[in-house]
C-alpha cells in the first residue's frame, strides 16, 4: 500500500482501501497521533537500553562477587 496509487490500484476493493488511507493521511489528528507513537516508541527504546544496561552491570556485579567469595573459600 505504501507505493500504491489510485491509478495502479489493480481493482476497486484496492483502490477504496487507497481512498482510506490517503484520506486518514491528511487528518491532522491522525498525524498527532503517529508523531505521540513515534515519541513513545523512542522512549521505550530508551528504557530498554538502560535496562540492558543495568542488566550487564549487576550480572558484572555478580560475577565479581562469585570470584571473591571462590577465592576466600580456597583461602579458608
């Protein structure tokens, strides 16, 4: 549907469902709303990164918290 236009639309079912679209593309109302979903879905990309962040930095944590509890083990 993307690079369809009502001249190429191969039959009248295609060429209604492009009429739809062309008119839901020119409501401003339509295009507030994918520019809000656009601001969400960068966010949450956002929270994700940080949460692999935080993620990589305690299973670091853990890992440095294992060696030195195997290391007094050998030692005691």
């Amino acid at each position: 549907m993307e690079t369809t236009t009502y001249e190429n639309a191969v039959n009248e079912e295609l060429r209604k469902i492009h009429r739809m679209v062309e008119t839901v593309k020119r409501d401003p109302e339509v295009g507030r709303m994918r520019i809000q979903i656009l601001e969400e879905n960068y966010e949450l990309k956002q929270e994700v990164t940080r949460q692999a962040e935080e993620n990589k930095r305690q299973a670091e944590e853990i890992k440095r918290l294992r060696e030195e509890l195997n290391r007094r083990n050998r030692e005691a």
